[in-house]
C-alpha cells in the first residue's frame, strides 16, 4: 500500500483497494453497476455496465438522491 492508500485509510478508515473488494462481493450479482471516481489529475471517470444509457443514468439519479438524504440526517 502507497502512502496515498494509507492517508485515504486513515481519513475514510478503507482504502480504495479494500473499498473495491468490498464493493465486489457485495455487487457480485448485480444487473448493474455505476462507478464514479476522480483521479490523481483531478479528472472525473465513470465506469458502468448497463442495458441501457437510460438505466445508467436512472441509477446516477437514485445515487444522488441517496447522497442528499443522507446528508440531510
């Protein structure tokens, strides 16, 4: 583990790599996934598997709605 896995462990208590083992087991089943992540160079990427563009971005929505609702607690 590099000194940024390790500051991102301390900060958030799971690295990137135990983030993403953790999130595999857990959506090993699933009919859809949407990633999103920013990288060393500031650059926003977005990994999915989809049936369709609009259940990609349907997902996105639900996502973002969880986030503000949480945010609202």
């Amino acid at each position: 583990m590099d000194f940024a896995e390790m500051k991102r462990k301390k900060e958030r208590g799971v690295s990137n790599e135990e983030f993403m083992d953790q999130a595999k087991d857990y959506f090993k089943d699933a009919d859809c996934i949407v990633t999103v992540g920013i990288n060393s160079e500031g650059l926003i990427e977005t990994l999915y598997t989809h049936s369709t563009d609009l259940q990609a971005i349907g997902m996105m929505e639900i996502a973002k709605e969880q986030l503000i609702d949480e945010m609202e607690v």
